[in-house]
C-alpha cells in the first residue's frame, strides 16, 4: 500500500566505513560517514530507495495522475526551489494523504471509511 511508505521520523547518524586514518600525531582513527535514513512502515529506508519503492507504489496502484496533480499543487510553495525537491515533498505528501486536508486542492477519490 501507499501509506506503508509514510515517513514517520527521519533519522541521521555517523557509521563506520571500515576505513582508518592515521591523525597526523600518530594516532589511527577509524573514518565514519553520516548516513541519512527515513522511517516507515515498510522499514528503515535510504531516500534514494524509500523515492524509488514509494513511485513504485503509487504506480502499481494507478496514482500517477494524482501524483502529477500534487506536483502542481506544490509548485508554488516558497521553499520548494528545484524540481527533485517538489517531486520528494509531493511523493511524501501523497504517501500520507496529506492532500485530503488542502483547501483548494480539487480530490476526485472515494473516500472509504473503514
């Protein structure tokens, strides 16, 4: 399902590359990288990988046309600059339905209660 790729907290953190170094007082240092991961329902996901499996979703599930309306519907908010950033914060928006509580944003789905 879609909602399984919400993203629920974003986490960072150094890990190990299993590179050393050596500081220039003799000392060796092991090197770490900052690796940036995104929670979800579907597990902890690179944002390479959670944009690649969430288009994969909305695909398989026939939203490509809200998914473009979103877009759209983002275009205009000032923080938003180049196109991959309004593509990641539109896929995040859809993957929580967060466009369900826009005003002006025109909604053509059912919605079913359960």
């Amino acid at each position: 399902m879609v909602e399984d790729y919400r993203v629920r907290y974003r986490t960072g953190r150094a890990e190990l590359t299993g590179k050393r170094e050596t500081l220039k007082n003799g000392r060796i240092r092991r090197k770490t990288k900052y690796v940036y991961r995104l929670s979800t329902s579907a597990g902890e996901l690179l944002p390479e990988v959670w944009k690649q499996r969430a288009l994969e979703e909305i695909e398989a599930a026939g939203e490509l046309e809200l998914l473009e309306r979103i877009k759209e519907h983002c275009r205009g908010l000032a923080w938003l600059h180049k196109e991959a950033e309004i593509e990641e914060y539109a896929i995040e928006c859809h993957c929580s339905r967060a466009y369900r509580a826009w005003d002006g944003f025109e909604n053509d789905e059912e919605i079913i209660w359960m």
